[in-house]
C-alpha cells in the first residue's frame, strides 16, 4: 500500500483505506473486504545510522485481544499464588515444584526413560488469546520438553514414553515442542521447534503420527547448560496466528490457528510435559507467567432459565429458582469454562407479608437464606435456593475477586417494627465488581408429603381412630382361622403323599380294601399303555402350545381311545371271573359288580 525506500531525504506518505485512488476504492485495489480483520505488516531497515528516521501513525483502532486487554493469570513469581501447590497444580510424581521461586524441574538427570507432566488443575481462558513467557533451563542432554494446553482431562492422564514427549495419547489438544534431540545421534545435534495438533476432535495427538507439524527445517542451536527466554503469543482474532520466539527472535509462526476447533472448547489445562530416554538431563522451568483475557465481571448478566420457574417446594432441597449468571471476558467474549463459583456471593431474603407488617411466623426480622451455587462448568452458574420456609424471596448477588455482600441483621428484641433488609458491596478486588437486587428473586411453595404407594391387594386403612379396635379384632380372628387352616392343610397334604405313595409306576391298590392287583394282569398293563399314552400327550402340547390339534396329538389322541375301550372289555371280563369265583367258594358274600 505505501512503499518509501530507497536513499533520500525524509518523505510521506498516507492512504486513506476509505478512499479512491485512481478511480478505484482503495479496499478494492488491495482486496479488502468491509467486516473482515487484517494485519498491518510493516517493515523497516535502518540504511544510515546517522541521519535515518522512521515514524508510523494511524486512526486505525485495535480489536480488544490479549495483547491489549489481557490479564494475569499465572504468576510462579508470585509467592502468595504458589502458597498451596496441590491446588494449583496437577502433576506426576517426578516433577518438583518450588513454592518459593515458582520454578518447575519437569526432568531429572537420575530419571531415565521417565514421562513427567505438570498442568494447571483450573482451566485457563486462552481461547480468546493468551500470552505465555518462561525461561527453561538444559543441563545436559535430554530429549527436550513441551509447552501443552489440553481438554482432555487430568483424571487417568496417559503416560507416554520417549520420544513423545508424554502428549501422543491425549485428545483435544495441542503441543509446542522444544526438541532438543530430533535425532537418535548421541550429539543430538539436530534440534527442531514445531507445533502439534490433531486435524479433528478426539484423534490423539501422536507426535510421530499424522499430528500436524509445523518447523522451517532450519537446525537450531538451543542453549544448553544456559537459559533460553521463550514467548508463546496467541493472537485470538482474526485472523488467527500463534508465534513462538525464543530469545526475542520468532522461531516459528502458525496461520489460521483455530484453538476452539482444536481444544473444543475456548478454557484448557496449560503445563508441560517431557520425556527422557536413557540419556536424561536437569530440565527447569522458571518465571511462567500466562496473561489471557479474563471474566470482567462488570460484564456479568442475569438470565431467567428458559421454562424454569422462580419456584421451588419448601421441602429442604436444593433447587433451581430459575436464576443463571452469565460470565463474560474483557472483550465481551462469553466464557465457557466455570470454576469462579468462588466469586460468587448471592443470597436470599424473605419478604414481608401481604400486609407488610410481618415476616413468617409473626417475626420482624426476615429469614436470610445463603443461595447454593451451581457451576455448569460453561461459564454460567445457576442459583439454587434450600428452605422449608413457604414465603417470597428477593435476591442479593455480588461476583468478582474479592466482591462480597455486607449486611448485619439486628436482634429479634431490638426492633419494635417491621425491618427492612438492605446489603451493601464488599469490594476488595481490583477489577470491579457486579451487584445486583433483584426483588422477585424466588418463590417456595407449600410441601405435600407424597400419599404411599398403594400395595396391590391391600385396602388403605381409615385414618378414623375410631376404627384401631375392631381392626385388631378382626386381625385377631383372621390369625386364628389361619392357624386352623393351616392345620388342615397340612393333615390332608400328609394323606395325600400316602397314596401317592402307592400310585406310581402303573400300580394301582385300593387303599381301604387293602386289595392289590397283579401287575401283569390286563388291567393293570392296559392302564399302564393309558398313562404312558396321556403323558406323552401332555408333552405334545407343552410343544405345540399355539396349536394343540397337531397330527401328532390327534393320532395319539385316537390311541388313547382305543386304551379305553379295551379298559371297559378288561373291566368286564374281571367281573364275571370274580362272580364265578365267589359263587363257587359258596361264599354268601360276592360282588355282582366290581367299581375300579
């Protein structure tokens, strides 16, 4: 757009991107399109050291990123932030952290083959953009180390062995790689720096795989038994670019870096990871600072719950009264990553009766009730409300470092008249706090205890007490005939195994006679075909449930048929022998019929 080199005096020049130029607007010469958002690239070489001169200015007005707007989040400088190591940091086992200089040693001389990693337990906003410088420190010879931001998680964290960097089983993520042994040459002479990232959502991001890589194939020499300063910048707008330097000088620059489409998400866990092979070395970090674009919390809203109500039940359980506080970046980005349920203070008040002369239960003081908290873990935090108290309540919510509620209630014995509530701003933070009354904050309605299932056959009991006695008599005769029930079950059940007893096989004797037949007779060998036949019908239809008029049935159906018929032929054949036999024995008592 402006080119002034060459060697003469001082000259100017100015654009005007709103301009024409030639008959042409300017944004169509240089391809510009209205919206969009571009880099301003200048360049400049110093050709006399004594009398050269250079001065850029411009009405062009930055977009809010972290370059302008970011914010601290990390500091290992800061004693006080590192005063409690196991709540800010998640690490393996081989890693020290010195609470006292902020320093990380992520590899050690006497750990060969060993896979180390240190993140920060809370997800930090660099999504937006963020800023991170460190000095790393190489004593010896070592595989390197990585700076990595990932959402895969910290639980069941894979662990990973040379050469990739303890990163390669981990989705959702990317890695800056400080290799300082690229190849398997005992020198390690050749050392690269490169970005890793998978090309989609949930592919692990193996560094020797498919990952993808980004280097300029240039051998670097990086300071060993010395310190290197590295600055890692992600410009978080559009358009996107990560650059890394090292020693002020850019090593490496990746374009059309999408952090969202890469992590899923806008907040990550931010650490590093190293490897060691069976050469190791001292590995330190020290002096990490991460700057993003944090919550303001003057940007915080109040939004109502789509199809939630302001009412809970007073039954003592927490629930949602319909209440959400949205967070929001310096740059109006919403956050979509929680963990600042801390920051928030938020209650509820009972308000006076309808005849505003009394709180519940005839109290001039009203019931302050704490709102519970609830972090969905996307930059949004529910209000919930716990009370048994049936009554309407106004909300009281202050968010941000350091921002509390300040309210004193007074002696239920000091007031003579209704008290009206009021809470003021406790605010001991730097970056402003969010306050807010909202007068109809929820509503707890009366609790019903749920009416018992009914049992299946059983008629629920009148609660009239004057029913109790002849319930207890009733239950009283209903226990006895159990009891005589039972007896003559069991004297009949015992009379019934008897015969039972005698009724197997084909066998058959009449009990009280104690007469038997032989088992050999006709009889006895044609009932035996009967029972055999019917029990081998009993199974056809165990078969044939759906359609017990089968073949198979019917034929031996008709056999069945056939057994009785001989069964009566049998019959009467036995009858006449055995009137023979009492008429010849001249025996006065015969049976002119025997019943079977």
């Amino acid at each position: 757009a402006i080119d002034l080199g060459g060697l003469h005096s001082a000259r100017t020049k100015t654009i005007d991107l709103n301009g024409v130029y030639g008959g042409i607007p300017a944004a169509e010469r240089l391809n510009l399109t209205d919206g969009e958002v571009y880099t301003l690239d200048i360049f400049h070489a110093e050709r006399n050291y004594v009398d050269s001169n250079f001065r850029v200015t411009t009405s062009l007005f930055p977009s809010c990123n972290v370059l302008q707007s970011g914010t601290l989040a990390i500091d290992s400088v800061d004693v006080a932030l590192q005063s409690d190591i196991e709540t800010l940091y998640f690490k393996s086992s081989q890693v020290d952290v010195d609470g006292n200089t902020g320093s990380f040693r992520i590899s050690k001389e006497t750990d060969t083959f060993a896979s180390n990693f240190l993140y920060t337990k809370q997800k930090q906003n660099i999504g937006r953009g963020f800023v991170s410088t460190f000095n790393a420190r190489i004593d010896g010879n070592t595989d390197g180390f990585a700076f990595v931001a990932q959402n895969y998680g910290l639980e069941n964290y894979p662990l990973s062995g040379s050469p990739n960097f303890n990163f390669k089983d981990i989705t959702n993520s990317f890695a800056i790689v400080f290799d300082l042994c690229k190849t398997t040459q005992v020198q390690c002479d050749t050392q690269e720096v490169r970005v890793h990232y998978p090309d989609s959502l949930g592919v692990s991001n193996n560094a020797l795989g498919v990952t993808r890589k980004t280097y300029d194939e240039v051998v670097r020499n990086l300071k060993r038994n010395d310190t290197i300063e590295v600055e890692i910048i992600y410009y978080g707008g559009r358009p996107n670019f990560l650059e890394v330097y090292i020693d002020k000088s850019l090593y490496l620059r990746e374009n059309n870096f999408q952090i969202q489409n890469i992590l899923g998400a806008l907040g990550a866990h931010v650490g590093f990871t190293s490897t060691t092979s069976n050469i190791a070395a001292n590995v330190d970090i020290f002096d990490w600072t991460l700057k993003t674009v944090e919550v303001d919390p003057l940007k915080t809203i109040i939004i109502p719950l789509v199809n939630v109500s302001n009412t809970v039940v007073s039954d003592g359980v927490s629930k949602s009264a319909g209440i959400l506080i949205k967070t929001f970046d310096g740059c109006d980005n919403p956050l979509d990553t929680g963990t600042l349920d801390g920051l928030v203070d938020a209650i509820y008040v009972e308000k006076p009766g309808q005849n505003n002369t009394s709180y519940s239960n005839g109290s001039l003081i009203p019931t302050v009730v704490k709102a519970v908290v609830f972090d969905n873990t996307d930059g949004s935090y529910a209000l919930q409300l716990v009370t048994t108290l049936e009554a309407e309540y106004e909300l009281w919510v202050a968010f941000g470092e350091g921002c509390s509620l300040n309210f004193t209630l007074p002696n239920e014995n000091s007031v003579s008249q209704l008290y009206i509530f009021n809470a003021t701003l406790n605010e001991e933070g730097t970056s402003g706090c969010f306050f807010l009354n909202e007068p109809d904050g929820a509503e707890s309605l009366p609790f019903f205890p749920p009416t018992p299932a009914p049992i299946p056959g059983v008629e629920l009991l009148d609660d009239n007490p004057v029913n109790i006695p002849a319930i207890a008599a009733g239950s009283g005769v209903t226990i006895f005939l159990g009891i005589i029930a039972g007896v003559v079950m069991l004297y009949y059940r015992r009379k019934w195994l008897i015969k039972k007893g005698y009724i197997e096989g084909g066998k058959r004797y009449i009990l009280d006679a104690n007469t038997t037949f032989d088992d050999n007779t006709p009889y006895t060998v044609t009932a035996g075909q009967v029972i055999q036949t019917q029990a081998e019908i009993n199974r056809k239809r165990a078969q044939a449930k759906d359609n017990p008029e089968t073949a198979a049935i019917a034929n031996l159906q008709e056999q069945i048929e056939e057994r009785k018929e001989e069964i009566k032929q049998v019959r009467k054949r036995i009858g006449e022998e055995s009137i023979k036999k009492k008429k010849s024995s001249n025996n006065p008592k015969y049976f002119d019929k025997i019943e079977l």
